[in-house]
C-alpha cells in the first residue's frame, strides 16, 4: 500500500502543490536541456527552479 500525504510512510513534502521529491526528480531531466514539464499539476513544481510547465488542460 502507498502511503498517502499526511500519513505515516508518506514522503514529507508530499502531495499536491507541495513540489515532493518524486516531482523534483520528474523535473530534474527537463532543466538541463531546457524542456518542458508537460502536467496538469503545475502547482506541485512550484519553487522548482529552472523548470518550463506547460499545462495541456487549458483549450
């Protein structure tokens, strides 16, 4: 079972909008080159430097 946000296992940071380390690491291979994180999360990499969103969820 995965833990949820909050309880006790869970990865402190995260859940949405609090930018965990599962989002840094899904971020990290998108700086360097310049890329974009394509989510329709935006606000969980917030804070996260160096990061282009581009959210799909707008028409």
């Amino acid at each position: 079972m995965i833990a949820e946000p909050g309880q006790e296992g869970a990865m402190p940071g995260s859940g949405p909008g609090h930018g965990g380390a599962h989002d840094r690491q899904v971020a990290a291979p998108a700086i360097s080159p310049g890329l974009a994180v394509v989510t329709n999360h935006e606000r969980d990499f917030d804070g996260t430097p160096g990061i282009a969103i581009e959210s799909w969820t707008m028409p």
